[in-house]
C-alpha cells in the first residue's frame, strides 16, 4: 500500500471517541475540587507553628 491510500483509511476510520473529552476534564476537575475542599476541611482548624 501506498502512503497516500494509508492516509485516506486512515481518515476514513477517524470516529467520535467513546467518551466525550469534555466530561472527562469534568470528572478530573470535580475530583480536584473536592480533595481540595477535604484538605480546606481537616486543615483548617489546625495552629500555625
């Protein structure tokens, strides 16, 4: 095969991804979110040395 046919089923097989990259970095920030409101939480009450 040649280098232009390989790109053109290349192309031709592109397709959406299984998961949304979008709810992906929404699950990500969400975690990052809450483990820094439980670091906010235990930490806050603590006396600075």
């Amino acid at each position: 095969m040649s280098l232009t046919s390989l790109t053109i089923i290349a192309a031709e097989a592109h397709s959406e991804p299984a998961v949304s990259p979008y709810v992906v970095g929404a699950i990500a920030l969400g975690l990052l979110l809450a483990s820094l409101l439980i670091l906010i939480a235990i930490g806050g009450g603590r006396e600075h040395s």
